[in-house]
C-alpha cells in the first residue's frame, strides 16, 4: 500500500516538470543578451594590441641568425592582420628557457600584460615560451586569469591558451620541452665526462693565455706580466684590495679588456691554477638544469689534474704559497708558511706549538712534529696509563702507615671557581680567572698541544711571537678572561682529542713553576664534556627532567659529563700520585726547559717560493714610478 502511494507520488512530480518544461515564453516581457564574443587568434575584426615574444638560447653567431629571422618574420606577420596593432617585440637573446633568472625581456612583457598594454601574445612554439613546466603552465594561467585575460598563442603547435581546450596538450607540451632540455643537458654531461677520460681537458680563456691554431693555451706576452704581478704583490704581503688597486693606477687591463679591479677578480687570478702550468678540472657543476646553479665540486663529480699540461706564468711553489696564504687569511694569518715546531726535551717534551691563525696543520702532522722527538720505545710507552706501565715497589720505615688503598681525592669533585681550566666549545676557547690572575701582565700565551699523551699546554710568551694570542682583557687595571677564537684549529684539535665537536670540555689543569717560568698543562683524560640536555634519550631524564643516570650531574643550562672511571674512585692511589710527585722533583734545571723554542718539523715537501730580493725588484719594475700604499710587514 506504501510502495502504491509512492509511485503515484512520483508520476505525479514528473508530469509537473514536464509542464514547467513546456512553458511558453511571453516576447512582450522577455529581452535574449547575447555573450560578448570571446578575443580569439582566428578572429581579425577585432581590434588587438599584439606582442611577440622570441628567445635564442645561446649566442653562437648561427643562433643570433635565427633570432633576426625570428623577429622579421612576426614582423610580417602581424601587419597582415590589419586590426592587430604591434606593442612590441620582446626578445631575450643567448638565455635559457628552463627559469626565469635572467629573462629581462620575458619578465617585462608579463609585466605590460598586467599593466593592460597587451591583449595577445604570439610565439614560435612552446619551447621559446619556456622550458620548464612550472613556469610555462603557471604564466599562462596567471594571463588567462587577468581582467581582459591575456592569451598567449604558440603558432607551430596551433594552440591558444585561452581555449578551453588547450591545456592538456598545452602541458603535455610543456613537459616534453622541459624533457628535452634534460636530455640536452645529459648528453653535455656525457660530451664532458668522455673529453676528460681521453685526456682532453676544457681550457677557457683567462687572463695571460691565447690560444693556438690547436686550440692550446699559450703565455700572452702583453698579460702574462699582469698576472706574474699579482702573484708576486701578494706574495709580497699585499692584500688583494692594494692589488685591485695598483692595477687601476696602472691601467692594467682583464682578459675582458676592463681597467675596473676589485678584490674578488684578483682573488679569482690568485685561485686559477692553470697560471702555474696545471688544470684541475670539474671544479663546479651544475646539479639542477632548471635553474643553471653552480656548486662547488666535493667528490659529487669525477676531477682530473693535469699537471705541466702547459707553460706556466708562476711556478708551481708560489701558487701552492699563494693557496696557503689565502686559505688562511681569514684567520688573520699574514705569513707565507707558518712554521710547525716541537719541543724535544724537558717537562713539555713532545708538545707541538699551534699556530692560531693557520689551518693547514692536520692531525697526522702534530702526531709526525710529536714522533721526531721521541725514541721509538718512547711513543709506545707514551700510549700506556701509568697504572698499567710496570710494577712499582716502596721502601717503607718502621712506624710508616700502610696507605695501601687509601686514594688522593681529585680536586675537581670540589670547588673548581678557584682551580685553572680551559672551555673549549663554539669555535672558542677560554681560560678562567685563576689562569688569568697567574700571568698577569704577561698576558699574551703560547698554545702547544702533545697529541701522543693528549695534553694541551700554554706558557708565556712575547706579544711579539706569531703564535701568540692574548689571554686576557684589562679594565680598570683588572686583567679578565675573553674568548679566544679557535676557528683555524678547533676541528682539528677536537679529533686529537677524540672530542664530540658538538659538546663543549673544561680542564682542570696544573700550574709547573720554576724561578720567573711558568705553564699550564692541561691532561685531557680528565676532561669534562657539558652538552645540551636534548642530547641525552627521555630514559636517560627523569621525570622531572633531571638527569637520572650516572655520571652526568646538571651545570646550568647544560649536563655535565664526568670520565667514568671518577665515578668508581675518589682519586688517584696515594703511593702512585707520590711517586708522580717524585719524578717531577728529582727533575735536573736542564729537564724543565719551559722556555725551549722547539725544533722546526717540516711537514710535507718543501717548497721554494721566490726569493723575498727578486720579489722586490719585480714589484718596483712593473710598478714604473706608482707608488701603491705599502703593505704591513712584520
């Protein structure tokens, strides 16, 4: 009976809809108003303001033909539309389609399409828009999306934006062109890789070379010396700006023919090793073809160094010197080849001076400058704990305590305000207030570091000596602690140490005092490691937050980790720590040579830099009269 009802209920809803459908429309009170027609390519009476769009990629003389072609032929092609009007031609010439980086013309032109000069776009085809999807596609929509919309129209492919049925061919295209640029860029990257494996190195134009009819590098007599100047004035101790400088009072032109030097173009000559005759290859790559970005070259890509491959302007020991000097600079290092000296007897036997201002040591050259002083027996010994070393037997008088088991408390379990340490941390290190209060006025120090028994040590020294570095600040006639840029050696000191760059370590050291000599040791067993509290797992924290473990105690803001082996023993056993005491006592005044310069460790192969004389006299004979600002030296 409900079904029945329903069923009528329906029919009857449907022949009401058909009478509404068949209603009959009164003309008396009835207006039709069409849809204005739409701004269509194939229409020509309708009055457009037309522009067109043409782009070559490179500037090879058979691409600048095709672009000239390019703009004639719309140029004719727009005139045989009478009710077209030409706003411009805009054309990008020698410019890559893959980004918009650059495409000065390309950027105007959307520009004048907001500004509402332009009704219409015309373009050879989808590539010469663009070669990159996002931009292609997101582009036209954004013209389409103007009040009046702005349509773009690709003529080889015969698709106008403004068609409902456009876009899917349209992106279809667009990807394809995209890909195309890909498989161009794959295939130069291929061209490349093969020229290198055969021994067919790229040599680009520089300043001091042309090239041959073999396509060969060859010295340019008229540039060469230009170069060769630059080497020398740095060499000299000249900073690049005084260079840039010179060369502008000189008049001394680039390989581009400019007279305008800065710092960075000299800097660009003092890097470019083909100067010495060399070619090191691949130094930068291009990893994304869209934007065209170059990166550094750290081992992503294969690197070949071709070594005499021709004449050189310098010889290859002043553009290593050269390097080196660079590299360091912003260091504040001045000198040419910092040297790297150890001392060879006395309490800081085996310590190798750090210079603060020179990164080119590494961990195996400390360990090398350390060996040379020690007898092969010695640095195996070094390595082994004193506990472990040998046994030792006392002498003991009657009525003498037993003190067997009995431990020296370490003074680091009290208070440390008032103890020597040092921080390292942050690409900084820093000494405390009794450090400080020590030297006094002899506030500039010596860092020396002995990488076999991992200890660090500082001493006195003139402000005079190129590794000094000031350890304190004065007011109000009170020397205190600063902060002492590590930058240089930090990372390399940290693995000597086995050091967590990540964490910060404090020291407590010993003072060795002698007369007026002085120093600081500081044995890195007994480091203390503070880190962030994010470090450590949520098991590892109370609830509270609180460290829950063992031994790591709360430091302010930081946890402060203590070596294990503190946490199962007061100290150090008291018949060890006094015949460790003994030893240093029974010390001749030739063994506690605090002051010994250290021996000179060479490090690597020795270089022959141009003589300091021959410098000077190239300098003045290429200068011819100008008298550049004289550079600083020590």
């Amino acid at each position: 009976m409900i079904n029945e009802q329903k069923r009528l209920q329906k029919q009857q809803d449907i022949e009401k809809t058909r009478k509404r459908m068949q209603a009959t429309i009164d003309p008396d009170n009835y207006e039709y108003v069409p849809e204005k027609k739409q701004t269509d390519y194939y229409d020509n009476d309708i009055n457009q303001n037309v522009a067109i769009y043409v782009r070559v990629s490179t500037d090879d003389v058979k691409q600048t033909t095709s672009y000239e072609l390019q703009k004639k032929y719309y140029e004719d092609f727009v005139l045989n539309h009478p009710n077209w009007t030409l706003v411009k031609i805009y054309a990008d010439e020698g410019i890559s389609g893959t980004s918009l980086k650059y495409r000065d013309e390309f950027i105007r032109m959307v520009a004048d399409c907001k500004a509402g000069k332009i009704d219409i776009i015309i373009c050879k085809n989808v590539s010469r828009f663009a070669r990159n999807v996002t931009d292609c596609i997101g582009i036209v929509r954004d013209l389409a999306s103007l009040k009046p919309p702005v349509g773009v129209f690709f003529e080889s492919e015969s698709i106008f934006s403004l068609k409902e049925d456009s876009q899917m061919a349209l992106t279809f295209l667009a990807t394809m062109a995209e890909e195309e640029s890909h498989t161009r860029s794959r295939s130069m990257e291929t061209s490349l890789r093969m020229r290198l494996d055969n021994g067919i190195p790229l040599t680009p134009k520089l300043l001091g070379y042309t090239h041959d009819a073999n396509g060969e590098l060859e010295i340019n007599p008229d540039e060469a010396p230009t170069v060769k100047l630059a080497f020398y004035m740095y060499l000299y101790g000249y900073s690049t700006e005084q260079i840039a400088n010179t060369f502008i009072a000189l008049g001394r032109r680039s390989y581009l023919g400019n007279i305008k030097w800065t710092a960075g173009s000299i800097v660009q000559i003092l890097r470019n090793e083909r100067h010495c005759g060399d070619v090191y290859t691949r130094k930068t790559f291009t990893p994304n073809y869209r934007n065209h970005l170059a990166k550094k070259n750290r081992g992503e890509r294969p690197q070949s160094r071709y070594f005499n491959h021709h004449r050189a302007i310098v010889t290859r020991d002043d553009f290593i010197a050269v390097q080196r000097m660079l590299d360091n600079a912003k260091f504040g290092n001045k000198s040419i080849l910092p040297e790297l000296r150890v001392i060879d007897s006395g309490i800081l036997k085996g310590f190798v001076t750090i210079n603060p201002r020179w990164s080119g040591f590494k961990e195996t050259e400390y360990f090398g400058a350390a060996k040379s002083v020690y007898l092969i027996t010695e640095t195996e010994q070094e390595c082994i704990p004193i506990e472990v070393k040998e046994e030792y037997q006392l002498e003991v008088g009657a009525g003498d305590f037993d003190l067997r088991g009995f431990e020296i408390t370490r003074s680091e379990f009290f208070d440390s305000v008032r103890r020597p340490t040092v921080t390292f941390g942050d690409k900084k290190m820093k000494f405390s207030m009794e450090c400080v209060r020590k030297f006094g006025e002899k506030n500039y120090i010596e860092l020396l570091v002995n990488p076999f028994e991992r200890k660090f040590a500082i001493r006195p020294t003139d402000k005079n000596n190129r590794n000094a570095v000031m350890i304190s600040k004065v007011s109000n006639a009170t020397y205190y602690p600063r902060d002492i840029s590590s930058s240089a050696f930090s990372n390399t000191l940290f693995s000597l140490f086995g050091w967590n760059i990540d964490c910060k370590y404090r020291i407590i050291g010993s003072l060795y005092e002698q007369d007026n000599e002085l120093a600081y040791i500081f044995d890195v067993i007994n480091s203390e490691a503070l880190f962030k509290p994010y470090v450590l797992t949520t098991q590892e924290l109370s609830k509270e937050g609180q460290v829950s473990i063992q031994p790591l105690t709360p430091y302010g803001k930081r946890i402060r980790a203590i070596p294990e082996e503190w946490a199962s023993s007061f100290g150090k056993q008291f018949y060890l720590h006094e015949l460790s005491l003994a030893a240093l006592e029974s010390q001749s005044e030739d063994d506690w040579k605090l002051r010994l310069e250290g021996q000179l460790f060479k490090t690597g192969k020795k270089i022959a830099i141009t003589e300091f004389d021959e410098l000077k006299q190239y300098i003045k004979q290429e200068h011819k009269g100008v008298t550049p600002q004289e550079a600083h030296h020590e």
